[in-house]
C-alpha cells in the first residue's frame, strides 16, 4: 500500500515537473518571438536612418561640388581664398559648437557633445591631415591653377585611396563582395568623368573659346605642380578619414573583448542557452552608438579646432606673391577685412583701384554673400553627416564612396544649369537655365547607375554583416594607434 502511495506521488510530481517545463519552455518560446519581432522592427528603423543618413551625404557633398567654384570666383574679386578658407573654418566650427551646447543641454550630455573625444595626439593627427588637405586643395583651384576641366574629374581619386589606404592600414583583407563593390564604383566614376578629362574647351556649363578661359595666366610648369599638389591634398583628405576609421574600429574591438571578458566562466547548460540566445538576439541588432563612444558632433567640432589652429598660423603663406594673393602684410590685412566684411554683404571701405584690388558695387559684394552662406550649411551638414556615416559604417571606403557619388551628380547639373556672368548685377539671375545635350551629361548619365549599383551591394552587404553579427576583423596597424 504505501508502495503504491509512494509511486503516485512520483508519478505526480514527474507530470508537475513536465508541466513546469513545458510551460517554461512555451514562456521563453514566446519572449524569444516577441525580442525577435521588437529586434525586426528596430533592424528596420535603423536601416532606414542609415539609408537617410547617406542620402544626406551625397546631396551636402553634391551642394558643395557645385557651389565651391561660385562661391570661390566671388571671393576672388573682393579677397581670396585664404580668407574664404579661415571664414568657411571659423564659422563652421562656432556652428557645430552652439548645436553641441543645445543638444547637449537637451539630452543631459554636454561632457559628450563637446569633450575631446579621444587622445590629444589623435586629434592633432585627424585635424592636421583634414585641415592641410582643404588648405592645399583650396588654394590649388584657386584661380584655376589646376585647369578648369581637370578640378573636378580628378576628385574621383579619393575612392582610390581610400582602397590603398584600407589595405595598406588594416591586417584584414576586406571580403570579394566588398572589393566587387569599390571596384564596380571606380568603374562608374571613370565613365561620369572620362569625357570631363578630355573636353578642355567645357567646364562647368560654359563653353570656353580660349585656352587661357580654362587654364588662367599660367604656365603648364605651375599647372603641372599645383596639379600635384592638389592630388596630395586629396590624399591627405583621405588619410584622415582611413585614420579615423582606425582609431573607430579599435575601439569598437576594444569594448566588445571587454563585454566577452565579464562573462562568467562557469555556466550550467540551461543559463548558458539562455546566454547564447540573447547573443544571437544582440548580434541581430544594427551598430548603435553607445554612449562611451565619442560622438559625431564631438569629433567633428574638434578636427575643425585644429584645422582653424593651423590655418591661422598659415597666414604667412598668404603674403607670398608667387603663392598667395597678397605681397605685403597692409595687402593681406586688406584683403581679409574686406573678405571678412563681404560675407555679411557690407562693402569695405579698402577696396580701391590698384594691381591686385578691385572697386565693385556693394551689389557685386552682395553676390558673395548669397554663395557663402548656401556654402557654409552644405559644408557643416557634409562635414557632421560624414563623420557620424564613418561611426555607423566603419569603412573609410564605404563613407568616400558616397561622397564620390556627387561627381556624376555635378556633371548632370552643370549639362542643364550655367552660370550667369560675374559682372550680372541682377541676383535673380545668378544660375541660368541652360539644357543641352553634351558628352559630359551622356558619360554621366551612363556612370551614375554604374556608382549607385555599387553603393546599393555595399549597403547590402553592411547590413547582412550587422545581422549576421560578424566580428569586426579590421585590426588597425601602428600607423593607426
């Protein structure tokens, strides 16, 4: 009798246990179901925002493709390019300070929005690289010491070094997939800007009928040298970001050894399920910023604290006949007064007849003003836009690529718009409606597909790498650390 007891009562307690199982086992059926869907849905919020966010980037780099060689030539008249470099600096930089102060004051993270996000060194190496490239860059387009035609063809370079740099920086070789995408790109480029090369009597929607129109008062000698350094300069534009890109993913590497690390070593088989399921559910998950990573608008203000340093203590390059506009420090001073005053649309009492000033009409000064400030936004919306696109990616290739996708976008512009004479006095006319079917618009219209082919497989890709959760394999060398 108790025997039989006994075995109801074991018989009892297996079905209790049977029924404690199964519904425990159904309870983290249906959380895993319901992370996976929550998962799913932020997956695809995110690749929505990631999709904006290079959106962004390509317009901001195509404003600024366009705007560049107007808002130069109106500079050129009143001042020249070094205050047009140490404005579009300055500014941008008080910019980016006041939105990290009001976002940070909005998000209680001002310690992050503005403090230096990383090693004093590394922020000199970022800034020095950023801001000795746009120096030499600037100045080599610079009354058309680069010819016309070739200024902005040849930035289709930076996508080639940005792949030089990734291979020569990081161990790890990227995957066929990746390599089949830049490759399809610098495929799509060549063809948007191959006829842009060749056509020297074509630039920018006006058709020149001299040489010296595409080419100014130089000598091929000058032309061949600024030609150079102007490839430098995008080179060294590069650098900055391959660097960054460095600096970004050994940090990403850094943190995630260190949340391996914190695991427990000892785990029984249910609690160690239980881990691997929530591994599975976070590697699903896109590539978020957390908040010990540095921001976009932290390195973003600081990379332009440093550019802002060396730019003023370049002003003596500015006094150099042969280099700069001026030849004395009273012409520099006057040059940048009026410069400075101009971007505001007020007419400078310095500007006089002479060899290297001109007197225009506070309309002309006006003109400047309605390029520069068009100008500056593009430029603080490219430059905050491509850092945080760096941060998410982290691909210096991935980020260039997108820039490079303004190039054929350029091209198609300047085939349907021109641009009025500079004497025009009548601002509504500035940009003139001017269609015409040449081979530049049939290169780019044949490149483009070509360009946003491979940036569509290199999204494809980046996304299939978040979901997959792959580890990130790009070690930075020495030249990175």
């Amino acid at each position: 009798m108790e025997d039989e007891e006994h075995e109801d009562l074991l018989i009892r307690a297996s079905s209790d246990n049977e029924d404690f199982t199964d519904n425990e086992d159904a309870f983290a059926s249906s959380r895993r179901s319901y992370l996976q869907h929550e998962n799913l849905y932020s997956l695809c919020f995110e690749r929505i925002k990631f999709i904006c966010l290079g959106i962004v980037l390509v317009l901001s780099s195509t404003a600024l493709l366009i705007l560049l060689p107007l808002y130069l030539e109106t500079v050129n008249v009143y001042s020249d390019a070094y205050t047009m470099l140490v404005f579009i600096c300055f500014v941008t930089t008080v910019i980016i300070l006041l939105m990290g102060c009001l976002l940070g004051r909005l998000l209680n993270q001002l310690k992050v929005m503005l403090s230096i996000p990383f090693s004093l060194s590394r922020v000199y190496r970022f800034g020095l690289a950023y801001g000795l490239g746009g120096f030499l860059l600037l100045y080599a387009v610079d009354r058309k010491r680069v010819m016309c035609h070739l200024q902005d063809p040849i930035k289709g370079i930076v996508l080639v070094f940005s792949l030089v740099y990734y291979f020569f920086f990081c161990k790890k070789m990227m995957g066929l997939q990746q390599i089949f995408c830049s490759t399809t790109i610098v495929v799509g480029l060549f063809v948007s800007v191959d006829y842009g090369l060749c056509d020297e009597f074509r630039c920018r929607g006006n058709e020149r009928e001299h040489r010296s129109e595409d080419a100014g008062p130089w000598s091929w000698q000058v032309h061949s040298l600024w030609t150079v350094l102007y490839i430098v300069a995008l080179a060294l534009w590069t650098l900055h970001s391959t660097l960054l890109e460095g600096f970004l993913v050994m940090q990403q590497a850094t943190e995630e050894d260190g949340d391996f690390s914190s695991l427990p070593q000892s785990q029984s088989e249910r609690n160690t399920a239980v881990l691997d399921q929530h591994r599975q559910v976070a590697y699903m998950k896109p590539l978020v910023i957390t908040g010990s990573r540095p921001s976009a608008i932290s390195i973003a203000l600081w990379i332009h604290i440093v550019s802002l340093q060396l730019l003023i203590a370049l002003c003596w390059t500015d006094m150099i006949p042969s280099f700069g506009k001026g030849s004395s420090a009273s012409e520099f001073w006057s040059f940048f007064t009026s410069g400075f005053l101009c971007h505001f649309g007020v007419q400078s009492n310095n500007a006089h007849n002479g060899t290297n000033m001109i007197s225009l009409e506070t309309e002309t000064c006006k003109q400047m003003a309605l390029y520069a400030w068009p100008f500056i936004i593009s430029y603080t919306v490219f430059s905050l836009s491509f850092v945080q696109f760096l941060i998410i990616s982290e691909s210096s290739v991935f980020t260039v690529a997108m820039t490079t996708a303004a190039l054929p976008l350029g091209s198609i512009w300047w085939s349907i718009f021109r641009m009025a004479p500079l004497e025009s006095t009548n601002l509504q006319n500035l940009l003139q409606w001017s269609p015409s079917v040449t081979g530049e618009l049939i290169c780019s219209i044949l490149g483009l597909p070509v360009v946003v082919v491979g940036l569509a497989i290199l999204y494809k890709s980046h996304f299939q790498d978040n979901v997959l959760g792959k580890p990130i394999g790009r070690l930075p060398t020495t030249g990175v650390a």
